[in-house]
C-alpha cells in the first residue's frame, strides 16, 4: 500500500476505487475503532465502494503501519484529524464524507469541528459516551502505556502488546519510540488521558452539546449494542444535531465490555444499505457534487 508523508510522518493508505472507475467519484475517508489497522474497515469499505464511492482507508498515527508520534500540545484525536485534513487533501480527495466507528467517529466528530467546510456527511458507527467508556478506554489507551514507560522506559513500551504490533507493521517505528524520551512520552499520554477524561459528562467523549448543536452536515448514526457503545447513546445524541438519522441493526444489546467484532461486522451489509441511501436522498448518489 501507498505511504504519504503527511506532517512529517509517514501515513500508510489505500483507495478502493468504485467499480465504475474514475477519481470524480464522491470521496469517503472511513476509520476503523480502538488503534485498529485500516483493514477493519476494508469489508464495509468495499460495500461502500461497490455502491459507486471513492473509499479512503488509512492507518492513524500510532495504528497499523503509520508511524507513531506524540503530541501532547493537541488530543490525539485532533492530531489524527490533522493529519487526515492533511491527507485527504494530498490526494485531492476534499470535501469528502467522513465516517467511522467507536474512536473512528470520535475522528470523524473532531474532523468536522476542526474543518467543517471540509465535510460533505458524517456516518457515525458505535458512538462511545458515559463514565464506564472512559474508564475502560483510558486504561486501554494511556494507563497501560504511561506504567510501562514509568517502570521499563521505552524499552518496555515496545514490548506492550500495542506498539508490539505497530513495530511489527513498520519496524522503524521502534526506531521512533526508542528516540522518544519517556518523560516527554507519559506527559503526552497523561495529556491525552486528560482530554480523554474531559467527556465523562458529554454526550459523547471529547464532544459537547455545543459541539453537536454546531454540526450543519448531513449525519447518520448507527448506534453499538455493547457497554462501550451503549444504544441509547443514539436516541441522546440526535436531537442535538440539527440534520441527523439514526438506524438500527440490530435489537440485540450486549452485557459485555465490546460486542464481538466477527459480529458486529456481520452488520456491515446492512449498513451499507443505509449509508447510501442516506446519502442518495441527500445528495443524489455518488457522482454529484457534495459540498456542504
């Protein structure tokens, strides 16, 4: 897969062209939940690009086989929106319909606050919200990590199962962390941790009703069925979005901290569906223009 260097890091990639071909068809940027690689999202991403759309797919710094980087002075979701910004306009792809599921639509949601100009729709899967979320989430994502480069320094961060695998993906990226001192690494995980456990109270991490209240794009959600991704997040969150649907697929709700990927994917057909539909009755389908 192709690589661009977007801010200084090296941003793995990948387009899946709709089945008629041609670069004027309507771009959508989708990414994956948790620190996923891009592959997450390819099966819904091939739907989504049978369907006449122009799917970009890429690996978020610090995923997949993208190089890591820690900025404390920004969330990491904000980084990764800069970099998306910054990638989807390296490959001429803006405006584009942004979606995403758990942390992708976290991105998808930071993207659209930090250019809305840049955003034709938003399709949101699995919106992550409430106290039980950020607390499993930040010992998943910063907790961990932080302990690790306390007591074993960097060392000990490549060897934590994460970042085990991001070398694995990219081996130079043990090179990155290795330069990285651990002092500067914990304070930008305790900044990002910071950021993180500012949305206990929001309607959804990292996004007030303000911020809801803002979006003027078309959005579409389809809400989880898990603890992490609770239902009614959907039902909470929709009346504050001036120009929102939401969809269900499922009736099942889970007891459990993440329902099983196999079956959540198993979903993907039918959100498809959804999804251009929706965007067919807002924007006549994939070849016209979409500026918002």
């Amino acid at each position: 897969m192709p690589i661009a260097m977007i801010a200084c890091a090296s941003i793995n990639y990948e387009i899946l062209e709709p089945a008629s071909g041609g670069t004027s068809a309507t771009a959508i940027a989708l990414s994956p939940g948790s620190r996923s690689p891009l592959d997450e999202m390819r099966a819904l991403g091939t739907l989504m690009a049978a369907a006449g759309y122009r799917v970009l797919l890429h690996d978020r710094r610090n995923c997949g086989a993208s190089d890591v980087g820690f900025d404390a002075k920004r969330s990491e979701f904000e980084m990764w929106a800069d970099d998306m910004h910054g990638l989807l306009g390296h490959l001429g792809m803006r405006p584009a319909i942004i979606g995403g599921s758990s942390s992708g639509a976290r991105l998808a949601l930071t993207y659209a606050l930090r250019y809305p100009d840049a955003v034709s729709a938003l399709l949101l899967m699995r919106i992550t919200g409430g106290s039980f979320a950020v607390t499993r989430l930040v010992e998943k994502y910063f907790d961990v990590h932080s302990r690790a480069a306390a007591t074993g320094g960097m060392a000990a961060v490549c060897e934590t199962e994460h970042f085990a695998e991001v070398i694995r993906n990219r081996a130079h990226n043990r090179d990155l962390l290795m330069a990285t001192k651990p002092a500067d690494f914990i304070a930008c995980m305790n900044a990002w941790r910071g950021h993180f456990l500012a949305g206990v109270d929001l309607p959804l991490i990292g996004t007030s009703q303000a911020d809801l209240r803002s979006l003027r794009m078309p959005v579409c959600i389809i809400p989880g069925n898990d603890l992490t991704h609770p239902r009614a997040r959907g039902a909470l969150v929709a009346p504050m979005i001036s120009n929102c649907e939401v969809h269900y697929v499922t009736d099942v709700e889970h007891d459990l901290d993440v329902t099983p990927a196999d079956e959540w994917k198993a979903h993907y057909p039918a959100m498809s569906i959804i999804f251009a539909d929706f965007l067919t009755r807002h924007f006549g389908g994939p070849r016209k223009s979409v500026s918002c």
